[in-house]
C-alpha cells in the first residue's frame, strides 16, 4: 500500500492542486478500519470495478484488489482546510513562553499569523497593544519591556488564541 504524505493544499481561482510525498507504508502501519464501505460503479469507463472506502483513526483508504492508497487524517484534514477554512481548527500553543525563552512553538492546519502583544497587566480583557513588528515566534529585544506582561496572538481564518501571559523580568 502506499501512503500520500507531506500534503500542501493551494486554491487559486477555484481550483485546488494538491501536491505530496508518495511513499510505501509499513505493511502493520494502519489498524484495522473502524468503519468500511464498499463503493462500486465509480468510473464510468469500467462500472464493475469496485473499490473499497475505508476510514480507520490513522487514514482515509482507497482500496482496490490488494492495492490502495493511504491519507493520514491530518494530511486529509489540512487538504480539507485550505479548501474550506471554516473546516478548520483553532491554532493551538505547543510551547509557550517560559523564562529565558520567548519563543512560542505552534501547530495549526491553517498557516496563522502570529502577534505578539504587551500590557501593564496580566488580565487577558485588559489593554493589549500591538507590540510593532513583532510577528515571529520569537519576541526579540525585549529590554524596552522589562516588568511588562506579553503575550502572542495566533490568528487563522479559524478563529485566534493566545498564549498565557508572560512577565518580562
């Protein structure tokens, strides 16, 4: 069986181009599907051809005579999300800021925008200002915000979610 990985989704003008890595799958990679359904007469060209829909929790099969194509659930729901963001969940923090560190780490479907923001405060519906330029996952220079609270914005067509807020001592 070989496996569709590394997908990269574009839209442009109403049309999708899916691109990824074709590789072979280890032979015990996926469990079992959860659930199976048998489609047929899914080409016109040869209508007693039947193939096989599976879905397990690790893919999305398509499965036909002993051969078959696997999409990871993630690779499938990204492709998902770049067609349809509102299919998409928020951005969520993998890392936040700890001290020493100000660099946050992230996963998202959607690429999101990143924001960071600086208050007197650490109540999160205080004032939050845009702190200018910085929208990287690493706050640099932060000297000038020395006993100020910071936080970061991740922002995607899905919705925004921010980071606890951090002290800079």
């Amino acid at each position: 069986m070989k496996k569709l990985i590394n997908t990269k989704t574009v839209v442009k003008d109403g049309k999708a181009t899916i691109t990824g890595d074709v590789i072979e799958a280890h032979p015990m990679e996926f469990r079992f599907p959860s659930e199976q359904r048998t489609v047929g007469h899914v080409h016109p060209a040869n209508p007693r051809h039947m193939r096989h829909i599976q879905i397990s929790n690790e893919a999305v099969f398509v499965k036909a005579f002993g051969n078959g194509l696997a999409i990871p659930k993630d690779d499938f729901c990204a492709i998902a999300a770049a067609i349809e963001p509102k299919t998409a969940s928020l951005p969520w923090f993998t890392k936040e800021p700890r001290t020493g560190s100000l660099t946050v780490e992230f996963s998202s479907e959607l690429e999101p925008q990143l924001q960071w923001k600086v208050s007197d405060k650490a109540d999160p519906d205080g004032q939050w200002s845009d702190i200018a330029g910085a929208t990287s996952a690493t706050l640099t220079n932060t000297d000038a915000l020395k006993g100020k609270w910071v936080s970061c914005v991740a922002t995607s067509e899905a919705g925004a979610v921010a980071t606890q807020p951090f002290l800079i001592k």
